[in-house]
C-alpha cells in the first residue's frame, strides 16, 4: 500500500494540476503522459505500459477518478468514488513473491491492461489507507500557486504540502511576512 502512494500522487499531478511548486505547468497527456508515468515505474511495468494502445487518454481518466477521490469533500463521497474504482477496474488479490522481498498482496485490476491493473492496484491502495489511517489522509498542497496532491501517512497526520519544496516556499513567505510588521 505505502509502496503506491507515491505513484498515485505523481499521476494526478502530472495529468491533473496546472500549478506545481508555485509555478504554471501544464498537464500531460497522451504519448507525454504515458512516457513520464512509465519512467517512474519498474523496467517491466513500464515497458507494458508503453505497449497499451491508447495509454495516455487512459492514465489521464485514472488520473481524473483518482484526484476525485484523493479532494472528495466528505468521507462517504470518498467512499463512493474509491469504491466504484474498485469496481470498474475489477481489483483482485492475489500474492506474489517478488525478488528479495516476501510474499505480499496486489490487487491489480482485471481490465487487461496495464492502465487497468494500476488502476486496481491504486484503488485499493486508497481503500486500504482510509481503512487504515482515515479518511482525512489527502489533500491539495497549502502553498501558493500549487494544486499538488498529496497522501499524508505521517504518524500525526499533519502534512500541508506536497513536498520539501512547497514547504520551503511557505515557510519563507511566512517568516517574510512576519518580519515585515
């Protein structure tokens, strides 16, 4: 689950926000999106990733639905939206072994796919996180001129903004802002 988080982030915020870090960006999409997804998964994932026909208008949907999810105003909308995720990409369990590492739970998607499967697997991931650590572990970065999501699996669940970057960034602005009355 933990493992996931990440990912899940960076697919919304590639496809989704138009602010990062205080600067304009735009969205990816298409072949843009599929290659800047891929990069950041395993050699294998990524490569089947680049071989799904139409990848990029796909991870641009799952990047929608999760965003949606992630910002969901109240618990049991929040509920909703994962749970019918679950459902459209068909998440199942099932153990796997992978090199190094013990037996663990996937629950990637059944949709064929490799968009499918992430979308089972992030899914759940989320399912998981509100089962695990509640439903107010997401959000939209605090500093300015940033629309990045984030996943808060701090033990205190005190986290504001997306990275050390933002951090920073309001950081400064509010020591500047004190100093100035």
């Amino acid at each position: 689950m933990t493992r996931q988080t990440p990912l899940i982030a960076e697919l919304v915020n590639l496809a989704t926000a138009h602010w990062r870090g205080g600067a304009s960006v735009r969205p990816l999409a298409g072949e843009e999106l599929t290659a800047a997804f891929a990069a950041r998964l395993g050699d294998r994932t990524g490569a089947a990733l680049r071989a799904v026909p139409d990848a990029g208008r796909r991870l641009a949907e799952l990047a929608t639905e999760l965003r949606q999810a992630l910002l969901a105003e109240r618990p049991a909308d929040q509920a909703a939206r994962v749970n019918a995720m679950i459902r459209r990409y068909g998440a199942q369990p099932y153990l796997a072994e992978d090199v190094g590492q013990p037996f663990h739970l996937h629950f990637h998607g059944s949709g064929g796919t490799e968009v499918e499967a992430l979308g089972g697997e992030f899914a759940t991931a989320l399912a998981l996180i509100v089962d695990g650590y509640g439903p107010d572990r997401f959000g939209q970065c605090a500093a300015h001129q940033c629309e990045a999501v984030y996943i808060d699996l701090t033990r205190n669940a005190s986290r504001l903004y997306c990275g050390t970057a933002c951090t920073a960034r309001a950081k400064t602005a509010a020591y500047r802002s004190r100093r100035q009355t």
